[in-house]
C-alpha cells in the first residue's frame, strides 16, 4: 500500500506522504515497548511520553521512507535513540547556562537583594493565589529550588514548570498591584503600603 496524501499541493509542491496505515499500526501497537524503552533512559515517564509523542510526529511527516512493518521498528528506534542523544544535550545546555548565571550572583547577595526589593507583602499575598501558583513561587523564588526540582516534584516536564512559574508570578505582580499600588513598579524598596 503507498502512502495517503495529506492534502492538496500548491504550485510546484508535492504532497507530504503519510506514512502506510499498517506502519502506523504497527507503531501504535508498540507504544507501551517504546515508551518503557524511552523510561529507562531519561528516567521518568512524562520525558519519556514527550520525546515518543514527537517521534510518533516525525514519523508522519517522514512516514514516505518507512516501507513496512519490520524496517518501521527498527527505523523507529533508531529515531527514539537519536531523540534521547537530543533530550540530553538540551539538558546539559541548560545546565551550563543555569551554572554560568549563577556563578554571575555573589554568594549571598542575592538573597540580600531580594530582600530589599521584594515587597514583604508577598508573603501574606501567597495564600491567595491558587495553590499550585504559590507553590511554586514559594519554592523556586523564596527556597531557591530549580525549576527542575519542582518539575520533578510535581511529576511534569521542566517546560510546563517554567509556564506554570511564568503564570504564577504574572498572578502574584497582579496581587501585589492590587494590594500595594504603585510601590510595586519601583521595586519596593521603599514600601509604603503599611505591612
């Protein structure tokens, strides 16, 4: 069987090949072999299910060069190692630009720095929040636990901490505008909303 068209080309393109159903079929089948494969390796289940889910895309939009049902396995974990190979340099790259930005902070001035610009509001403001917001403000601006700390903690990607951090932090500015005025775009340091 060839592939099925995705859809209509433009002028002097060619069509994208889907990948054969039985292909397909035969992948899916093996999602659950694939994704302990990928477990082992990255170490926990919510890598691993992120890195077969782009794979599983690859092979659609690469699905023309799979031929059948035995060559696609080994075509398929010959791209699910190569995507480890890539989870983990992007890993150690951002390891190395956290290292380097913390190696810019003098040791113990940061927390001094803080103190001097956050609002000591902050604290009574925490509650408000939902509780996964101030949560996670809690432990990575107040603790100083990584994002990959917290990820691991809660049982999601480092990515979808770093959203919920960004949306935590948008929710607690707002609290602290609300609550204190303007004292809050100048930094805080001198407070004057009486805490």
């Amino acid at each position: 069987m060839s592939g099925v068209k995705r859809g209509a080309a433009g002028p002097g393109e060619e069509d994208a090949a889907l990948p054969p159903s039985d292909v397909v079929g035969t992948l899916v089948a093996a999602h659950k072999r694939f994704r302990s494969f990928l477990e082992r390796r990255v170490g926990n289940a919510a890598d691993a299910e992120e890195i077969l889910q782009a794979a599983y895309v690859k092979t659609v939009e690469r699905g023309d060069a799979i031929r059948d049902g035995e060559s696609a396995v080994a075509w398929f974990y010959r791209l699910l190692r190569n995507a480890v190979t890539d989870h983990f340099r992007r890993g150690d790259a951002e390891r190395r630009a956290l290292e380097a930005r913390a190696r810019e902070i003098p040791e113990g001035g940061a927390e001094e720095e803080l103190r001097g610009v956050v609002c000591q509001c902050l604290h009574d403001l925490l509650p408000a929040l939902k509780a996964e917001y101030g949560e996670v403000v809690r432990k990575v601006d107040l603790e100083g636990r990584t994002i990959a700390q917290v990820a691991a903690e809660r049982g999601i990607t480092p990515n979808n901490a770093r959203v919920l951090l960004h949306r935590a932090r948008k929710a607690l500015r707002k609290q602290l505008e609300a609550s204190c005025g303007t004292c809050t775009e100048h930094g805080c340091l001198d407070c004057s909303c009486g805490s």
